[in-house]
DNA sequence: TAATCTATGTCAGCGCATGACACATGACAA
DNA sequence: TTGTCATGTGTCATGCGCTGACATAGATTA
C-alpha cells in the first residue's frame, strides 16, 4: 500500500474521529461541514470526496458491517437454511466488533451514542440496513434459486434477520460498555431463533 | 369544518397530486419545490407550511397509516397476544386501502411508484416506518407491563410485523392494482403468522 | 361594522451538495 | 535523477432545500 493510500485512510478517519467529537460535543445539526473541514484543515469540498453527505459520516459503521454479512453469507454452506445462515453472519459481525481495535471500538460507541441522541440519523441508519436487505435477499434469492424481484419469503426471511440486528443493537439504546452490546446481541441472535418455526425459511 | 379548513384541506391535496404529477412526469431529484409551487400558484414558502420537506410528500401516506394501526392495536383485546394484535392491525390497514375512495387508492398507486423509482425514497420511508415501530413498541411494552426503552422482545414482535408490513406492501415492487397489492399483503400476513411459533411473543 | 385571527407572500439568509478548472504532490518508468 | 502521468486538493460559482421575521389580505367572530 503506497504512501497515497496510507495518507488517504489517515485522512478519513481523521475526518471521521474530528466529525464525532464535534458532534458529541456540540451538537449534531449545529455542527457544519464547514466547521469539520476547518477542525481537519481541508476544504469543504474535499469533505464531500471522503464522505458523499454529512449523514454518511454517521452510517460510516454500516459499510463495513455489510461487507461482513455478505462475505459470512457467501462463505456458509449452500444446503444450510436461509436463516440459519443469516444468524451465523451476524454472529460474523459480533465477533468482528469484539476483536475490533480500542480505536474502533471507542469509534463504534460514540457512532451509537450519535444515533441515540439523533432521531433524524436512527432513521438513515434503518434506511442503511435496508440497501443491504436488498443485497443480502438477492444472495438469499440466488441460494433458493428464484427471482429476487418476486421471492418474498427471501424478504421476509433476510428482513427478519435485519430486524433482528437492528433490536440487538439498539435496544436498549442508552449506554452500555461494548461486552454489553455484544453480550445483548448474542442474546437477541438466540431470542429470534427460539421464536421461528424450525424450517420455516425451507418453504 | 369552516371554509378556512376546507380551503386548506384542498390545497394541500392539490399540492400533493401536482407535486406527484410533476415527480412521475420528469423524475424526483429534477423536479424542484419552486417548480411544485408556481404549478399550485402558491409561494415556496407555502409549499412548506403544508409539508415540512420535499420528502413529506412522499410519505404522506404514512402518517394515515400510522394512526390506523396504532388505533386498531389499542382496540385489540389486552389479553390477545401481542403479535396476533398487530397482525390485526396490519389487516385494518389493508381494509383501509380496499375501502379507499378512486383518488386515494390513484395517490397510493403513484405514490408506490414513486418510492419505487427513488431508492433515496425507498430509505426515506423505511426510516419512517422506524418511528412508526417505535410507537407500537410502547403500545406493546405497555401491554406487558414493561419498560419500553428494555423490552426487547417487544422491539423485536414489533420490528418483526413492520418486516411484515413493508415486505407485503414492497415485494415485489414493480406494478400492481390495488386488489393485488392488497391481496399480496394479505399473504404476507398469513405467510409470517405461519412461520412463527404458536405463543412465541409471549415469553 | 369592528376587532381579531390566521393563512399567505415577500425577503433575506444559512447550510448542504456538486460541477468545473487549476494546481500540486505522489507514483512510476526511462 | 528526471520527466511524465495520475490523482488528490483548493478555489470559485451555483443550485436547491429549508427557515425566521415581518407585513398583508382574507376569513372569523362579536
């Protein structure tokens, strides 16, 4: 990796990690771009070629943790259930959380304190997931062998699933140390198996 | 109703169908709300007054569905499982749309196409759904008799009939009359209460 | 009719976001 | 090392969504 890839990731996460104190600190919507690219000391423009929106800043988790599902998908057995197989790519993404740097980790929960004082920014968060329900319901699909367009058990199994994550995650939203958020999401994962009919993604 | 109300009444309807007219005709994004306003000759600023964002319009629905829902859950037994409840809920909403006059049965046509169209409107929506599932989530954690912001079982029989909802009502996206829409809906319904366990809301 | 309320228009302004262009700095081969 | 190319960055201009403040015209009520 050349020293332009290196001084461009440093950048993002500079970006990033100035952006989330500003926030906590200040507020998010009495934040501007402006002010994160001045803190930065780049151009406001080129705030928007690291990050295509201000709210992208706080969905900046969500990127990541949809190339781990799909890649956990991918990589599950093809004869297992749909669902089955979606609980172990969650199970990916707890463990990828729980072996994630102190740096990424403190990132992560301030992300999560950001969305819980922001209404506004939980709702781009479930609009987030929903691109990749979209994604992982055309995996889903193609494992089943039918038209993702037209397969709506897929949907209803791959949004389960998300639904799943989502509670798992944010509730209950207030504080919590990272064991904790992954502790609740490893019980939430077991919660939505127990409650399922055995087979019921087989249809 | 006085005539101030009347008058007010349709203008925003008149907005509405315009702004829905214009947004099918030439594209969401290049479709300005200067352009929605000179077309209803009433200012920007008006434009506003009626909905709080260009998005609103498209979420219009939204907030009628919220209410239907929300009253037809408070109206369900205290004694009926919780999940059964809101499967009623989501049928009171399907006969809402089946009873629903020729215009508004048009605007849900368009306005489906709309969100099919703009994927940025497709998230929009979901994100509202988020608020929508919030407020159940209360109304249920009520019903248990606990606290709203812990229960997560209550999020996740909640979040698992909004899936419900938006799986039926957005798979598959493309055309569709209202009968079958409304019957795709009413499968849905039936396809997630099948794959659930007998009592499994209870715990 | 008079007194009030309220919906609307006007104006001014902020913040987010994007395209175009010029410049500088890292990458790479001769 | 040096020259060439690719690419990241700053500057400038602009458009659009959205909001506050204030004045006015029209509806409402007495």
């Amino acid at each position: 990796m050349g020293l332009r890839e290196r001084k461009k990731e440093k950048t993002r996460l500079t970006i990033l990690d100035t952006a989330l104190d500003l926030f906590l600190e200040q507020g998010y919507e009495s934040t501007t771009v402006e002010q994160i690219a001045g803190a930065v000391d780049v151009s406001p423009r080129t705030f928007f070629r690291y990050f295509t929106s201000k709210d992208h800043l706080a969905l900046w988790f969500h990127d990541h943790g949809e190339e781990i599902m799909l890649a956990a998908l991918e990589s599950r057995p093809a004869d297992e259930s749909p669902f089955s197989s979606l609980m172990h790519a969650l199970r990916a993404l707890v463990s990828d959380l729980e072996e994630s740097t102190p740096e990424e980790s403190a990132r992560f929960l301030k992300l999560r304190r950001l969305l819980e004082d922001n209404p506004r920014l939980t709702g781009q968060s479930v609009a987030r997931c929903a691109r990749t329900e979209e994604l992982l319901a055309a995996v889903v699909a193609a494992r089943r062998g039918t038209d993702p367009a037209d397969d709506r058990l897929a949907h209803l199994i791959v949004a389960f699933a998300m639904s799943t994550l989502r509670v798992g995650l944010e509730c209950p939203r207030r504080e919590g140390s990272l064991p904790e958020v992954t502790e609740r999401m490893a019980e939430t994962i077991a919660l939505a198996e127990r409650s399922l009919r055995p087979g019921w993604d087989l249809g």
